[in-house]
C-alpha cells in the first residue's frame, strides 16, 4: 500500500503518521525527548535528539509498512531556535517556545523600541517566544556565542540541513519568527536590525509547497528510498488548521497539547494589538490568525500529579480525575484558577505572571481544584476567541483536536465555556495529517488540499444555562490577572533575587 509519511516535530515528540492515499490516517509511531531547564526561564532541548527520534519513527513506519513512503512532509512547533555553525551544529542547546529568558529585551522593544510596528508587518507577537527577542537576548547575554553563529536556526532547518547541507526555511515557520515581512514574504529589515542581525544569517525562504529528493546514505534513515519527495511543510498550528478541515472562513481550529491555540483561517491577516494576536502563513494565500497560551494540558498534568503524588500518571488516573469532577458544576463552586504557571502568551503576554488559585475555601477538595483547573484552560482560550473576534475573526464553530478530545466532561465544559459548537475531527494527529494532506497537493496528488471529511464527526453542543453561568463567572475571571499584576510582578522579582543573592 502506498502512503504519505507526516511528521510532526513536537515540543516533547516527533510523530509519524501514515496517510493513505485516500488520506486516512493508516498507522502512526511516536519518539519522546526530554526538556531541560538549567537556569530559572529557561526551556532548552538537544536537538540531535531530535533529530534520532526524526530518523527513529521514520523508520519504524517503513518497517511496518514494508516499504518506504511515496512523500515525507514536515511540521514543526513554532518559535524554536539554535544557534548553529557553519555545518549546521547547535553552539548552545536549542531554546523552546516556552524559554522566557529575552523577556526583558520584548519589554524593552515594545517600550522603546520598534516593537508594534514589527508586530504589525511580521504577524508575530514581541514576547521572549519570538525568535527574533532570542537572537537579540543572545547578542546581548551571549556575545561569544553571537559572534560564532553562522545561522540562526529553527529546528525544522535543522533537520532540513541535516538531509540536504543547505539552509532553507519555509514560509510559515519564518512566518512566526518575528523577522519575516508577513505579506511581502521576505526578510523584514527593520527587524534585523532590533534582533542585530543580517540577511545572511538566516537561512533562504521557500514555499512551504517547496520539495527536494531524498539523498543517498543518510545514516539513520537508511532504509528510506532514494529520490522520493520530502517537503519542507509548514508549522504545527498551521498544518492543525489544515488537518482538522478548518481552512475555511468561520471556523476555529483548537489544539490543547502541552500549551493551546484557537486558530481561524483567512484571506489577510487580522491584528488586535492590545492583545497581540497572530498572524502566520499557511501558504501564500491562506494567512492563519489566532493566539497561544502556554498552559495547556501541562496545567492539569501538574494539578493531578501533585495532588496524588506521583511522577508519572496513568490513563486511568486521567479518567479518575474526569470522573471525579461531572457531578461538580460550572465554577467549582466559587474556586477560579488563572492557568498561567508558566506565564503566559495571548492575550496578556507576560512572561512573570503565575498560577493562581481564588476563592479557595475549607469546603473544597482535590475534585473541585481539578474541575478549577481545567476551567481556567478553558477560561484561557476564551479569552483568545474573544480578542480574535474584537479584531473583526468571525467563529461560528471550533475543530478540536489534542490530547484533552478524549474527555467527554472536558469538551463539555470548553463549549459551554465558549458557546460554540465543537467538531471533534481527529484525536492527536492533525499537525502530521496536515503535512501529508499539504505534501499531496505539493507533488500534484491532489489538485487542492484534500481536506477531511467531517460529516460524521462527533459534535458537541454548548449547553445554554451553562454558557450563561460561566460568563458570570468569566466577568470575574478577567479581572483577576489586571488587579494581580503588580504584585506578581513583585513577587517574581522577588523570587529571582532570592535564587540568585549575588
């Protein structure tokens, strides 16, 4: 049988998943890597281990499937960056999306620098995610490490360099850098120079249509057939829009993984610059606008694993905890949590904000915090939808997909949350589904993206007394963060000064 290869290079795993040339999902395989954290805000990673997980579930699929794939197609995590050398080697470990350590230098751009004038032509948010706040935290804090840099590197250019020796970067992962003119599709001069770069030392842009052949002999990838197709692809949130059929006006696509996204495709982009939405490229004609928030899955896991006191959970923990709580309504009865444990992106973008339980009362138990919990998620990504739709985003009905679709109680309360009907389209795979779904129009498969057939989607409706009930309790929610600001601030600056006396 003949199938597409879709890699999904993750922040905690690369996948593979087979697609059929009837573009249903055939077989997956799936390799892990760990993140580091060597200073406080930092998120570093290895990114050759990456690279042998890359070589690892490829592999695995050609053994499986007794053949090697007709096209590899590539999605990556946004906002990742290496400092590399000359021949393509990390000088210093990749920084991750969630790295906050070039907080200071986004403050300062947006303060007195150019920042909303780069936000406005790049479509990326100046927050310490962005590339661009990397490459200049690194001028900076790092100037040995700047001076040796021959690029500055996403970790899809990576693994591009590593099967073809050259330097190249695709238009949506650039779309995202922060350095990248987002209409004009070329490097934007006025953000090299706040970073403190040169053109040269990105690498090329391309189409994310863009394909080379596969090599001979690359080791670790050995069993992988010479000449056949591999496109560079696009990112991970982008491909999810593709991948769950949500390219069309009116309808979100949301991703709950470690982190979150509500994304809605369109014909230009859309700003709000109070909350600083996005805007990204899926092609040259399809922009994605939407907003991140850091605390997605990853919130609920840290609830749940302190609160049984274990360093690994169980699916049935999972299924413990989501029991414990169907019976608990809207509000956990008056306990609110404000997600942002490990600060937070859209719409407030703040780096030093944190977690907060309110409301907390001798009556509540471990339930009651967990239900908290994954409301304030919820909460979250409603405050994305509301800032994309203040921006002029129509959303009149949301494709999910993540992890969190298998929990009935959590759909549950994301659409009475939202008020939108849900779509539940694929399970954990709509990033390497894209990439397939991308590679077939690519290479002439297809003469316009195959989308997927979501007639017979599970759907969920938000329950009306429910929707109201969690809007009064919404008013509530967003004032907290405003009226805590300051004093997590203080405590942040507090905390760092503690860490480090000297």
């Amino acid at each position: 049988m003949e199938y597409i290869l879709g890699i999904d290079i993750g922040t905690g795993s690369t996948k593979g998943v087979a697609v059929d040339l009837q573009y249903k999902p055939v077989g997956s395989s799936q390799s892990f890597y760990p993140t580091s954290s060597s200073e406080p805000g930092y998120s570093e990673q290895d990114p050759l281990l990456i690279w042998e997980a890359c070589c690892k579930v490829i592999t695995e699929q050609i053994n499986l499937r007794g053949r090697s794939p007709k096209i590899i197609s590539l999605s990556c995590a946004m906002h990742s960056l290496i400092a590399a050398d000359s021949r393509g080697e990390a000088i210093i470990p990749m920084m991750t999306w969630a790295d906050n350590r070039a907080a200071d230098f986004a403050d300062e751009l947006l303060l007195h620098g150019s920042g909303t004038e780069i936000y406005l032509k790049t479509g990326t948010p100046v927050h310490a995610m962005s590339p661009l706040c990397k490459i200049g935290w690194i001028r900076i804090h790092l100037p040995e490490v700047f001076s040796r840099t021959e690029k500055f590197i996403s970790i899809k250019e990576y693994i591009w360099f590593k099967l073809f020796g050259v330097f190249e970067i695709d238009h949506s992962v650039a779309s995202c850098t922060g350095l990248m003119n987002l209409d004009k599709l070329c490097w934007y001069p006025a953000a090299l120079t706040a970073a403190g770069i040169q053109e040269k030392q990105l690498s090329e842009l391309v189409s994310t249509t863009f394909y080379r052949t596969f090599p001979d002999a690359i080791p670790g990838m050995e069993d992988v057939t010479a000449g056949i197709p591999v496109v560079i692809g696009a990112t991970d949130g982008c491909l999810a829009n593709l991948g769950t059929g949500a390219v069309a006006p009116g309808i979100g696509a949301l991703t709950i993984g470690t982190s979150g996204a509500l994304r809605v495709a369109a014909e230009c982009s859309r700003f709000n610059k109070e909350a600083m939405t996005f805007s990204y490229r899926l092609d040259e004609k399809i922009y994605i606008n939407g907003g991140p928030v850091n605390n997605g899955g990853i919130a609920l896991k840290w609830q749940l694993k302190n609160m049984l006191g274990t360093s690994q959970l169980s699916e049935e923990d999972y299924e413990t905890a989501f029991c414990s709580i169907s019976d608990l309504g809207p509000g956990a009865d008056g306990l609110l949590f404000l997600p942002y444990l490990q600060g937070e992106r859209a719409p407030v973008w703040d780096a030093r904000s944190c977690g907060v339980f309110f409301g907390l009362r001798l009556s509540h138990t471990p339930s009651h915090m967990t239900r908290a919990v994954i409301e304030g998620i919820c909460f979250a990504l409603e405050d994305v939808l509301n800032a994309l739709q203040q921006s002029g985003q129509q959303v009149d009905k949301i494709h999910v997909s993540g992890g969190f679709v298998s929990s009935s109680v959590w759909l549950q309360i994301l659409a009475d949350i939202t008020g939108k009907e849900l779509v539940m389209v694929s399970a954990d795979d709509a990033s390497a589904i894209g990439a397939a779904l991308l590679a077939a129009k690519a290479t002439g498969l297809a003469s316009d993206y195959p989308l997927p057939d979501v007639q017979g989607a599970r759907r969920i409706y938000p329950d009306k007394k429910g929707h109201q009930k969690y809007m009064e309790i919404f008013e509530v929610y967003v004032k907290l963060y405003p009226a805590l600001k300051e004093q997590m601030h203080r405590l942040h600056n507090l905390s760092n000064s503690s860490a480090d006396p000297g």
